[in-house]
C-alpha cells in the first residue's frame, strides 16, 4: 500500500512538472496560438512544453495589445508580430532572437538590451521616442522609420556591417549617438531627415578650446592682482537642460584636482558662463603644498560640461601653463637669507603635523630627508632649483608610501651642494 502510494506522489509530481502552463492573458494572442496549434483552450494559458522549443513565430495582424507569454519561446529565433496593437515589447528572455519585425503597432517601448544575437529589427510606423542598440553588435539591418525619434543610440561599434538602415521619418530626432561619427556622416547622411548628425554624445554637444594650447605667466609680489584668461566654446544640450562647466587643473604629474564648478560653492573669482578668470594669487593659492618650494611649474587645465546626466570633456588637449614665481619666491619674506640654515620644527613634540623650515641665500638643489632612530629612511622630499628664501614644508608623519609611522624620535636633514645639517623632532601619539 504504501508502494502505491509513493507511486501515486511520483507520477503527480512528474505530470505536474510537465504539464507546466504559462501565463497569457491577451485573448487575441492565445487565439494566435490555437490556430498555430500551440494550445486548444482559451483558458489564458499555454502549455509551456507546446512553446519552449518553437524557433519562429508569425502572429502578424492578429489585433494583440498583450505579448505577456512571449518569454516562455526560450528558443525563438524569428518573431514577426507586425500590424498589432502593441504598446511594448520586452524580448529580455528570448535571447537566442535573431529577427524582430514589429512594424505597424503603438509602441512606445521597446527594450532589446538583451538581445545581443539580434541581427535584424524592423519597428517601422511605430510612436518610438526612443531605441537604444548598443548593446546589438550583431545587426546587420535597422528600420525605424516613421515613428517619433528624439534619441537613437547606435553606440554598438557598427559601421559597413550595417547593410541596410533607416531611420527617416522622425522629426524630432537632430543627432545620432555612434561610436564613428566619421563613418557614419559619410555613409549614412541619406539613410536620416535632412539636418540630423552624428555623434559620440547627442546629450551634449561638443565644445572646444578658445584659449590657446600653451602660456607662460611669470608672478612677482607687484602683479599678483593680474590675470590669466581661461575660455572655451558653448556646449549645447539637445534636450535643452542647463548646463554646468567643472574646471580642473593638475601641477606637473600630480593628478587634476576640481577648482571650480558654474554650481555650488563659488571660489573668490567670478568666471562668465564659458570663461574663467584666474587672478595670479589664485595660482599661488592653489599650489600644491608638497611643491611648496618649486619656482617653476606646468600647470595643466582642463573643462567638462554636465547636463547632469551626461558629462562631455572639452575637445583637444589640456591647456598647458608654465608658470614661474621665483621673483614672487625670491621676495617672499624680509629680504633673502644670507646664509643656510635648517631651524627647529614646529611645534615639537607634535601630532600628527609639524612644520620644517630652512633658509636658501641662493638657488639650489636640495633634499629633506626624515630618518627614524634606527638610521633608515622614512620620508624624503626632493626639490630642484629651489629659489633663494624662506621656505617651510608640512609634514604629516607619514612615509613615502603614505603609512602613517608610529610614536617616537625622529631625525630630518636638509642637505645641499655645500650644506648639510640634522636636527632631532619627537612624534607624539
């Protein structure tokens, strides 16, 4: 008895898995499938097993506005529903689909992010605003003619092996985003409404460079209230949203750090909405505390616009600055040194910053090195052609790795070509 019973739990079990239904509520749809010989009943249902191994489906004018079940036909490869009432298509789990042809519908949407093996799609005479085949490296055919466009993003890497293409008929579309707008203004200008472009961002249009490539600037105590201009081009959003300029600027090999943005907190200067005017004090400023000592420095600037979806960088290289303050170094303080000197820390003891100060009556190339009790280097700052002056260099107590380093005594030394000193800081914790 209890044979029979087990056996009675194991052939339900197995026919309940194989009589496995999928949903469709779309009476027009289902009915499709019954004159396919898909499914008998309509019941809004479909016996999965009838559908899951089906590689084409021809559901054309069948007046459906429902495609729900359409996920079930995991081996489809062509399917053909044009001339329906379908508002949307989502083929997300049909991802053997190779053909789509959906023309003569209402969609408003229609997401093929997942169907990276289509190669054809047809969605003629639809009310599309917007389709995105990027991720669609294999089509070889697009048709979006006639429907309401005002973005088409084809940044999928395709150029001669689109063979056929068009997308005329959407009054609203001006630019087409592609990976070779190159490419695709040669070959495809006729394949679009006249006036409409390629590029590689349509959110923003691209700007340029007003400033020239290279400067020179040289700052002294008397010019500090002078100026150094900063312009570029408009960038022109396509969908008519504000725009924001960020400007950064990098000293040498340093990385670029943001110096102004057209929103936000503002810095001390005013720019205008495509120009930034930088007062010669504002370089100072923004000097990099670790080249504190430098006379010399290539500053290097760059600008994007954000719409704040989309963020574009300006064309062309970054502006390059050269940038020279050993007069504004070499009067800096009560005069020029008359001789070398490396003076005590301060404060000291410290935590977990002090301040090295040493004196240069003459241009030079020097090293400040930081040495713990067991004579091993632990930190060591390298500048050339120092100007003559008063210099000072933070220090965190951290190494040339930047680790922070422990509790104890410490030494820094300063050394030049024809001077060497050590004095003794204590790092407390």
């Amino acid at each position: 008895m209890k044979k029979v019973a087990i056996l009675f739990i194991v052939l339900l079990t197995s026919s309940f898995v194989f009589a496995q239904n999928t949903y469709v509520p779309d009476d027009k749809f289902e009915q499709a499938l019954i004159d396919l010989g898909y499914d008998t009943t309509l019941d809004d249902s479909v016996l999965t097993e009838n559908i899951s191994d089906v590689t084409s489906l021809d559901v054309m004018g069948k007046d459906i506005s429902d495609l729900t079940g359409i996920e079930a036909f995991t081996a489809l490869i062509i399917l053909e529903c044009d001339n329906n009432q379908l508002t949307s298509i989502y083929t997300g789990y049909n991802i053997a689909l190779k053909e789509l042809h959906c023309p003569g519908n209402q969609l408003t949407r229609l997401d093929v992010s997942n169907n990276t093996a289509l190669e054809i799609l047809n969605c003629e005479r639809n009310q599309l605003t917007k389709l995105d085949v990027s991720n669609n490296t294999a089509l070889i055919e697009l048709y979006c003619t006639t429907n309401q466009l005002t973005s088409l993003n084809m940044r999928n890497g395709i150029t001669s092996q689109l063979s056929d293409f068009d997308a005329t008929g959407n009054s609203g579309l001006t630019c087409i985003e592609t990976l070779d707008p190159d490419y695709a203004t040669a070959n495809w200008t006729s394949k679009v409404d006249a006036g409409v472009t390629f590029s590689l961002n349509c959110g923003l249009a691209d700007f340029e460079w007003v400033s020239s490539a290279l400067d020179t600037i040289n700052i002294s105590k008397t010019n500090l209230t002078d100026t150094y201009e900063l312009k570029w081009s408009e960038s022109k959003d396509v969908d008519i949203k504000t725009i924001d300029y960020h400007i950064s600027v990098g000293v040498g090999q340093l990385p670029a750090e943001t110096i102004y943005e057209t929103t936000g907190r503002h810095p001390p200067w005013a720019p205008a909405d495509t120009s930034l005017t930088i007062y010669y004090q504002n370089i100072i400023d923004i000097w990099y505390p670790n080249l504190a000592m430098l006379s010399r420095a290539t500053l290097k600037f760059s600008v994007s616009a954000t719409d704040g979806i989309d963020t574009v960088k300006v064309s062309g290289d970054d502006r390059v600055v050269f940038v020279n303050r050993y007069e504004y170094l070499s009067t800096e303080g009560e005069g020029v040194p008359v001789e070398f000197a490396l003076h005590e820390n301060y404060p000291n003891p410290f935590n977990p910053t002090t301040t090295l100060r040493f004196d240069l009556p003459e241009v030079s190339d020097i090293t400040l090195t930081i040495y713990n009790m067991l004579g091993q280097k632990v930190r060591t700052f390298n500048y050339q052609n120092t100007s003559a002056g008063y210099h000072s260099v933070k220090w965190n107590a951290t190494n040339d790795y930047g680790d922070p380093l422990g509790a104890g005594v410490y030494l820094y030394q300063l050394q030049t070509k024809d001077f060497v000193k050590t004095r003794k800081m204590v790092l407390l914790k």
